[in-house]
C-alpha cells in the first residue's frame, strides 16, 4: 500500500494541521506528521517556488559550484504527493484569523487548522546606509539570493564583506577559493563575536587572512559608493575606501514575527513560546528561527539560528500533536565549514566565565571548552568531530567535567560518560 493510500483511508480529516514556513523546520515538521502516524490534513505553505531545500550549503558547496539546486532540494515534489502533503509553494500568509482558525493567503484563499505551526524563519538585517540600494549589494538567505550571488560571482574581481559571523566568513572563504580579492569589514573586535571563544574566533580569522583575506577590525562601513551602472566602492567610518564591484550583507537576522505579531500573539524578538514550544494561544506553535523559547539553567528565553534547532523543534512539535507531550530539551549544536577546517560547537556559552583548551591550536585541531561557575556549558571543536560527538552526549547527560579533564588530552571524553 502505497503512503497514500495508507492516509487516504482517513479523508474524513478529523483534524488540520498548517505550517507557515517551507524551509527546513516547516518541511520536518510536515514529514514528522507523517512519520508519527497524523491522519488529518498537513498543509505546508511556503512564499519561495519549488519544493523545500537546504540552506547551509547555500553560503558554501553552492555558492563554489561545487553542488547543483537539485543536491538541494530536501525531498523531490514527489515525495509530497506520496505522503498527502498539500504544498503550496509560492504562496505567502497575510493574515492569521485566531477565532476562525484560518490563514488567509495572498492569492485570496485560506485554509482552515486545528493547529496552526509557524516556521516562518529570520531575514537579513539590510542597515539603512546610503547607496544600500545599489546594484551589486547583496544579502544571502534564500536560494535565489544565493544563485544571484553566485552568477555575480563569476564576473566579479573585488567583494566586500560586511560581518564576520557565520555568513561572512563563509563566503569570505569561498570568495578566496575563486580567486577574488576579499575585504571583510566587522566593527567588533573579533570575528564571530557572539558565537564563539576568543580563542575559536582568532583561530579562523587568522587562517582566513593567510588564505589571502584583508579582515579590518572595529571598522564600520558608512556608505556604499556607486550608480545605477553599478556598485565601485565601500566607505567606511575610518574615512577609508575600499574599491569593490560586489558586496554581501552579513550582519546578522531579525525573526520573521510581523505575522504573530499582527495576530496579537506575544513576541519579544521572535515568537514567545513555553517549554512546549506552544505559543500565548494553545493552537498555535512556533518553530525554528522565528521561535524564542526557554533552554534549562538560563534565566532568558533564547532564539536560535540553527538547522538542527529548526529540526529538533519540528519533531518535538509533531511528536506533540499525536500525544507525546515532553517538552524542548535538546542540546543545541552547530556547525560551520569555512574551506578546510571545521567548527563544531555543542551547547550555549551565555555567560561563560573560564574557558579550558584541549588539542593544539598550532596543528588546527583542538577544542575549546567553556564553563560557567566550574560547570561545562559549552565546547568548540575545530577538525575534532570525536569531542564535539562526546561533547553533545555530556551535556545531554548533564555530566560535569572538570578543568583537568577538560585539558587533558589523554583522557578521551567520551570515557567520560561511562564513568558518570
């Protein structure tokens, strides 16, 4: 029996589910649904064309031309047909009715739901500075941005880069890798400042200069020079010009929560939900970038840019509406490719007061465990996947690890968990 045929027998739709969001937490969110046995209705509405896709390689493997937009693509159309998913792709959400439990779409339709699930992501901050509208100014977050960038890319000899977080530093690498002059312009002190040690973000920083990079730190820009033939120049705050015929965006996101927030859900910086991931109404849930939920020994909600934070919540939000009722408690990780090394970090360091090394920065592989008042909160793994697997497992199990251990490196961490 085919998947739908296995659904089909429950057409009677009993109950609805729609998620707001096609990217990576809506699609689990829908596929979980089924893989949890839900017989209702599972639409999915999402405002790019086409079927779902992946976003990390956007900033990498794509942008090099390394991988295609089909490598892409989370599951082929079929698989949304086969597994009675109603896609609507292309479409946007303009409104949601509390009392009806209906969304109302841009094409005039609306869809009715007994739960609603919002996974309407982040978008790039685009700084109000002059010339920001120029040709030649991009931001990077969807699939058509980065096939824009990537076409740019080939025609291009000087790109500036404005961030040096995740985003920046990864197209500043690939940038390198084709051959392109790179400026990267961050007004903090270091790179990746609010992710990462001191000691990770030197690390990275340095091995991006030796591949040829200019990064000027405390540097603010102040406009971008050009006309509508096209961009010529970064101005900075310094007083500085740097010659540029592109420039990418990487300052950061802000939480798509303009549709929460008409619909008078409670938003701070994203969509307010409890442990549950439940937002201030009982039928609808949020998820993923757009979500600010609370995470176990922090006082504050928190909201996370991350695939598998996006994932995870979609499974524990569809694990819910067929009766699993635990709540979020997973550990964050993260990761970023950045040419030949590879970050790996494993739980949140908000608030860290020690940090311990582990491995040798000088051969490129080492660990950077941070701690708060003498207890693990946090570990960055540079090219060490064995510690940042042990490390994800620890803080799973709530085990302490102490500072000797930490920065012995004859002691494995994963022997750690046995004798916890």
């Amino acid at each position: 029996m085919s998947p739908c045929a296995r659904f089909e027998r429950s057409r009677k739709l009993r109950s609805s589910v729609v998620i707001v969001g096609s990217g990576q937490g809506g699609f689990q969110a829908a596929a979980s649904l089924r893989e949890e046995g839900y017989q209702g209705r599972v639409t999915l509405v999402g405002e790019e064309p086409g079927v779902p896709y992946q976003r990390p390689p956007l900033s990498k493997d794509f942008l090099a031309g390394r991988i295609g937009e089909q490598q892409l693509e989370l599951r082929p159309a079929a698989f949304y047909a086969d597994w009675d998913i109603e896609l609507l792709h292309g479409e946007r959400v303009v409104g949601i009715d509390r009392q009806a439990q209906a969304i109302w779409l841009g094409s005039g339709g609306t869809r009715r739901y007994e739960h609603l699930v919002l996974a309407t992501g982040a978008t790039p901050r685009m700084p109000r500075l002059p010339g920001v509208d120029l040709p030649g100014v991009f931001k990077l977050r969807t699939f058509a941005d980065a096939r824009a960038l990537r076409e740019r890319l080939q025609e291009t000899r000087r790109i500036v880069i404005i961030g040096a977080g995740f985003i920046g530093m990864e197209v500043a690498v690939v940038a390198r890798e084709l051959g392109l002059e790179v400026d990267v312009l961050e007004f903090s002190q270091k790179a990746m400042e609010r992710s990462v040690s001191a000691e990770t973000a030197e690390f990275l920083a340095a091995a991006l200069a030796h591949a040829g990079a200019r990064i000027h730190f405390s540097t603010r820009a102040e406009a971008f020079v050009g006309s509508e033939a096209g961009l010529r120049a970064v101005a900075t705050h310094r007083g500085d010009t740097l010659a540029a015929d592109l420039v990418v965006m990487g300052v950061g996101v802000e939480a798509n929560d303009v549709l929460a927030r008409e619909a008078g859900l409670q938003v701070n910086s994203g969509v307010v939900v409890d442990d549950l991931l439940v937002t201030s109404d009982r039928a609808i849930s949020a998820i993923g970038d757009c979500a600010r939920f609370p995470i176990s020994g922090l006082n504050d909600l928190v909201r996370l840019e991350s695939v598998q934070n996006a994932v995870d919540q979609a499974r524990c939000v569809a694990g819910r509406l067929v009766g699993k009722s635990s709540g979020y408690q997973k550990v964050p990780w993260f990761w970023s490719n950045q040419g030949s090394n590879r970050l790996q970090i494993a739980g949140l360091a908000h608030g860290s007061d020690t940090s311990v090394i582990r491995g040798s920065l000088e051969d490129g592989r080492f660990s950077v465990l941070r701690f708060r008042c003498g207890r693990l909160t946090a570990v960055e793994s540079i090219n060490s996947a064995a510690d940042h697997m042990a490390a994800r497992k620890l803080l799973a199990a709530g085990v302490n690890v102490n500072m000797d251990q930490a920065a012995d490196t004859n002691v494995r961490l994963a022997s750690l968990l046995t004798a916890f």
